[in-house]
C-alpha cells in the first residue's frame, strides 16, 4: 500500500468539488472509508478541470442514502447512489468485486466487499485506480498510478487482455486517454487490444458511437486515429478511414501527400470540445475519394468523390446511430466541402442561399480546416466570411414572394415540379430579379408554364 500526500493542487474549488468533499467528510465521521476516486484524482494531478467527481466507500449504498436526503439509488446492483446538491451531483459507489463477464461488457454480478484493494483490482486503467482522501490530503496509489502518469502511459490493471475480455469498450477508452492526454499506450497493454480488436464488434453501436466521438472532440483527434489505426480497432470500425491510406493525390493541389495523410493533418486542426458535426465531416469529408481515384494523362482526379462520399457517409452514420439531425448534417458537410472553391463566382442569390445553410459557421469552419491542410490558399475562405457578415438576416432569408398558394391560384398543379419552381424563384428573388408577389409570378411564367410546371423553353 503506498499512501502519498499532495493533490489538492491550486485549481479554485467548485461546487461539485465542495460537495463530493462533504460526500467524503460525512462518510467518514460515520466510521466508513471513503476516497476520491477515478478520472477526478488523474486530471486533478495533472492539473486539468475535474468534470465529474466520483466517490468510492466502504459503505452500502442504504446507508449512503441514509446520510444524505437528496439521494437516489441508480444501480442497485452495482451498488451506485447519486447524491445531489445545489446545483451540483457526486456519484457514491461501495467498494465491489465484479464476477462473470459475458457479453463483453458488463459483469453478471458483483460482490460488495470493504477491501479499498478489491474495489481497484476490477478497474481498468492504473491511471484511474489512484484514491484520494481529501481530509487527510493523502492519495492511495495501490497499482503505480501516479509513477503512470509521471510517465505520461496507459497501462491497463493487471492482465491486459483479462481487462479487455471483461469489457471491451475499455480498448476505445485507452485510445482516448492516450489521445487526450497525450500518453503512450503501454507495450503490454496495445499487444493486448491489437488482439482483441476483432471483439469490439460486440458492443452496441451507441456506446462505439459515444467513445468516437469523445475521441474526436475531447482534444488530440489526429493522434486518436493514429491510435486507432495502431490497435487494429480502426479498421474493425471505419474500414472507409483506413481506405484512405495511399490514396494518391494531386501534389499541385494536395502537397502535403496523400488522402490519410490530408485528414489526419486536418484533424490536428480541430478545436478541443470541437462539436461533434464537425468532427465527423472533418473525419469523412474525403471518404468518397478511393472510390473515385483515377489517374489520366498524369493527372490524379475524383469524380463524383462527394456524391459518393455523401452515400459512404450516410452508411457510416447510421452504422453509428447518430440522430437524423447530426446525420443531416455530417452529410450536409460532406456535399458542400467542394462548393467553396465556386464562391467568388457566384450570382448573389446562389451565395446568398449557400451562406444561409443551417449550422453554415461548420462549413465555413471545415473549409479553412481543409486549406489549411492542403494548399494552404484561404481567399475563398476569407470571401464567403466577409461576405455572411455583409448581410442581415432580412437579406439572407426574407419572406418568400412566391409561395404554393400564388403557385395554385396562377394555375400550376401541385406535384414534383414544385420544388423546384419555389427554389429557383426564390433564388430569382434574393438576386433581385422582382420585389413584389405579383412580379414574381410573372417571373415564374416567363420561365415556368403551367399546368404541369415545364420549363419554358428558350
């Protein structure tokens, strides 16, 4: 047992900190162990804002709730309380042992024991077994934690491939913490998920979905993939990601090499807390591309790389589960990535309807991202920013002068054509080509004819 002290640190005190402090304070006085435990005690060393404050006891979870009023039990079997505050919530769990791992992820039943020992035994990562008594500023370090994170490593708790057999979004756990604290991965412990890879397989696409994710937007994405890569886990994932290495591409327009590398230099450029959209068409922006090389007269082209890109993307989405929301726009950015270089061309009612798209600050975002990662040649970039501050929201999206009722009255029948004849006249009308309903339905007979909504020839 070796027990050190100093992990208060200088950080301010929050309100979650204060409360898991009185969580701690009152388990103790009524003849419990009690410690900080988990990710608080790591980022707490290494002097990052604590997120979340967890709390390990020697006491059962109806005395836990006994103590405190404004508690609620919320894994029985787990022996998990929640213990509320103002405006703060610690989560209080009682010293287990877990047995019985069968479908990869959760055991089939636990064991209550008041062995601190036991309880750090079943955790996964060294750097997450640390404790902390923050009433005696002591910090119990059972597994080498701290020597762990001196180091800068991620070295799984005893057998590395017994952790990952019990559970196996652990692999995905130990990419993301080497990623976002920009650690090592043990040798021991990336031979054990290079072959367990295959397993994760297993687990339900939301909790994949939720890690990836987690990877991409917590900080460090580019060295995310490259782990991901690394342990094999990637190409048991995103086989699409991993078709991007060696694709070739045009040294005129892409110097820095090829479509794995361009992404991976893009993804150095993503924001820490970065939204998750974002992330995404960062990471697929490019994924139609190995489906579209072609090399002729020494010239390397994709054509149709985004339409496909847009199908392979919407594939990858719902694979993952993401919502229709966030897979609208993931795909929304992997169909316009290409529009930018088009912008300075533009009639000022095609701009204006590009710049006006839902969410438009991560286009814009992905498109710098994207030159920078490439060419390096921001003019477009610059152009269509300057050119959405230049507009009021009146100017972007005024109200429709032609409507489906103007449309009926004046004769057209309801059907496929209406669509369209509402988007071009209300393009026609941001580029000032009428200011009134009545103008605007001369317009839409000048170029539309009804009944059945045929373009008139010209």
């Amino acid at each position: 047992m070796r027990i050190r002290r100093g992990c208060r640190g200088s950080q301010s005190v929050t309100t979650e900190e204060q409360l898991a402090r009185r969580v701690v304070e009152t388990l103790q006085a009524n003849g419990e162990t009690a410690y900080f435990v988990g990710g608080c005690v790591r980022d707490r060393m290494l002097g990052r804002d604590v997120q979340d404050w967890d709390v390990a006891t020697s006491s059962a979870a109806e005395k836990v709730q006994s103590l405190f009023e404004r508690s609620e039990e919320v894994g029985a079997a787990f022996g998990v309380v929640l213990v509320h505050g103002e405006g703060a919530m610690v989560e209080v769990a009682t010293f287990r042992k877990d047995h019985d791992y069968q479908d990869g992820r959760r055991p089939e039943r636990v064991t209550f024991t008041t062995s601190v020992a036991e309880d750090v035994q079943r955790r996964d990562f060294t750097i997450n077994g640390l404790l902390y008594d923050p009433v005696g500023d002591e910090v119990l370090d059972l597994v080498n934690g701290r020597a762990d994170i001196d180091a800068g490593v991620v070295r799984a708790i005893g057998d590395p491939r017994q952790r990952f057999e019990e559970d196996h979004l652990r692999m995905l756990r130990a990419v993301r913490f080497a990623a976002r604290l920009g650690f090592e991965i043990e040798s021991g412990t990336l031979a054990a998920i290079q072959k367990t890879a295959p397993a994760i397989g297993r687990i339900a696409a939301e909790r994949v979905r939720a890690e990836l994710t987690r990877i991409l937007t917590e900080g460090g994405a580019r060295r995310g993939m490259e782990l991901l890569d690394k342990t094999g886990l990637l190409a048991e994932l995103l086989p699409e990601v991993v078709a991007l290495q060696g694709v070739e591409q045009s040294p005129e327009h892409h110097p820095e090499g090829d479509v794995w590398t361009h992404t991976l230099m893009l993804l150095d450029g993503l924001p820490t807390e970065a939204s998750v959209t974002l992330a995404m068409g960062a990471l697929l922006h490019d994924i139609g591309k190995p489906a579209t090389f072609e090399r002729a007269a020494d010239r390397i082209r994709f054509h149709g790389h985004v339409e496909i890109g847009v199908e392979m993307g919407r594939e990858i989405c719902q694979r993952l589960r993401f919502s229709n929301r966030e897979t609208e726009q993931i795909l929304a950015l992997i169909g316009n990535h290409m529009r930018f270089m088009h912008v300075q061309q533009m009639r000022p009612g095609k701009l204006k309807m590009f710049l006006r798209q839902p969410g438009f600050d991560e286009h814009l975002e992905l498109h710098r991202l994207d030159c920078s990662a490439s060419h390096g040649h921001l003019d477009n970039y610059r152009f269509a920013r300057e050119a959405l501050s230049s507009y009021d929201e009146e100017a972007l999206r005024p109200a429709r002068l032609v409507d489906g009722t103007a449309l009926i009255a004046d004769g057209f029948e309801s059907g496929p054509a209406f669509s369209a004849i509402l988007s071009a006249a209300e393009e026609a009308q941001l580029d000032g080509a009428f200011d009134s309903r009545e103008a605007g339905m001369v317009w839409v007979r000048q170029h539309w004819s009804a009944p059945a909504g045929q373009p008139v020839s010209q």
